[in-house]
C-alpha cells in the first residue's frame, strides 16, 4: 500500500514487534555471546513465546491489504536465506557454536506463507478459519516430535540434534497467518483505519510506524549492529 493509504494502527503494532525484538535478540545475545548470566524478567519469556505469533498474525492481515504476494515473499524468503548463510559463516569462522545457524527462522516462513498466500486467497473465510485452527492445533500437538528425516523440519518436525538461533516452522504458524489473513479481510475490508483520530499524529505513533513499515530493514540489520557494538564493548572493558 502507499503510505498515506497504509492503516497506521497496523504499521504500529509491527513496529512496536520489531523493537520488542530489538530488545530480545540484546538480551540473547549478553547470554550468548558475553556469557552473562542474566535473570530475564516475566515480560521477556511472554515476548519471546507469543511476540512471534502476533507478528504473524499481523502479517497475515497485511497480506489481505496489498498486492504481488509472491513476488514480496520471495524476496522475503530470499532475506531469510541470508541470515541462513551469514549465521552458517559465523559458524564457519568459529564466532558462535552450530546452534547460531538459522534453518528455518522468521523470514523464510513469512516468505513461505506470502508465496501461498495467492493459493489459497480465494477460498471462503469460514474455510480459512478452519483451516488455520486446524494447522494451529496440529502444529503444537507435533511440537518437539523428533523424525530421522531431516528434510520435514520446516514442518515442525525436527531430527535429533537439530539446533537453530530462530524456528518458525509451518506448523503451527502459517495457520495463525491464515487466521491473520481472516482478520485482514474481516476487519480491514474495507483497507480503512479502524482508529481514526488524532493518535496516528503523536510522535511516538509516527516513530512506531516508521518502524513498522521498514520492519524488514531493521530485522535484517539490527543483529550485525547490536553484536557489533557488543563485541566492541567487551573488547574495550578486557
């Protein structure tokens, strides 16, 4: 969408998700690469567990908003195969163990999922809110299941051994996309706000939403950054 036709209650919350992930991949990496023994607060497990949901779901209901789904997922996924060849070097290189390595982490399943996104687009809602509730459930009744097959791990199905820095696998997670995808063509039929007013004037609204719509910028680049500056800081305090 154009920017003055973007919903700026929707590019808020992802903007607020990408900074909540700002603030957790900073904690994991004082634990994981300063080896600091931290003791994280009640928020950061909530966020952690769930702030990975509300981003997909999030993304699911922008999916019903604008247009070339495939062509943006695949760039998407693309992105996410960089992060897979970056983290595999740092392995590589000996500057983190092999469960650094991203298999299969956030950007290749928002990928995926905007790839199908035109697949299934046309079917009803009421089909797609079975769908999703189906693949929901099954995605965490599978969870932890452990195959020898390793190609099935985008499913959520892992082989012993398996270690990643970040998983999104299909299942459950492209049926909470769907389930986003409802909400898109539910609530935001009509691609209007829902919240008119003067709240999307606020400073901290413009800064929210300048984060949201440049989302995958700042995932893309906040880890370098944030490890770069870390690994300084432990180098001058030695």
């Amino acid at each position: 969408m154009q920017r003055k036709e973007r919903i700026w209650e929707l590019d808020a919350l992802r903007g607020l998700c990408i900074l909540c992930v700002i603030v957790v991949h900073f904690l994991f990496d004082l634990v994981y690469f300063a080896g600091l023994d931290v003791t994280f607060p009640p928020v950061y497990v909530l966020i952690q567990q769930y702030g990975g949901v509300i981003f997909v779901v999030l993304s699911g209901c922008c999916a019903t908003l604008g247009s070339h789904s495939f062509r943006r997922g695949a760039i998407v996924f693309g992105c996410g195969m960089l992060i897979s060849a970056v983290t595999t070097g740092m392995y590589l290189f000996h500057m983190a163990a092999y469960d650094v390595i991203v298999w299969f982490g956030v950007l290749h399943l928002l990928g995926v999922c905007m790839m199908l996104y035109p697949v299934y687009k046309r079917l009803p809602n009421e089909a797609l809110l079975a769908i999703g509730v189906v693949l929901v459930v099954t995605g965490y009744l599978i969870a932890g299941t452990t195959v020898e097959t390793k190609v099935l791990f985008p499913f959520g199905l892992v082989y012993p051994g398996f270690a990643s820095s970040d998983y999104f696998p299909l299942l459950p997670h492209l049926g909470w996309y769907m389930l986003g995808t409802v909400i898109g063509r539910t609530a935001y039929r009509e691609k209007k706000t829902r919240l008119p007013g003067k709240a999307q004037d606020l400073a901290v609204t413009r800064f929210f939403c300048f984060c949201g719509r440049q989302s995958l910028w700042i995932y893309l680049l906040h880890q370098p950054v944030v490890y770069g500056l870390l690994q300084l800081v432990l180098i001058l305090t030695k």
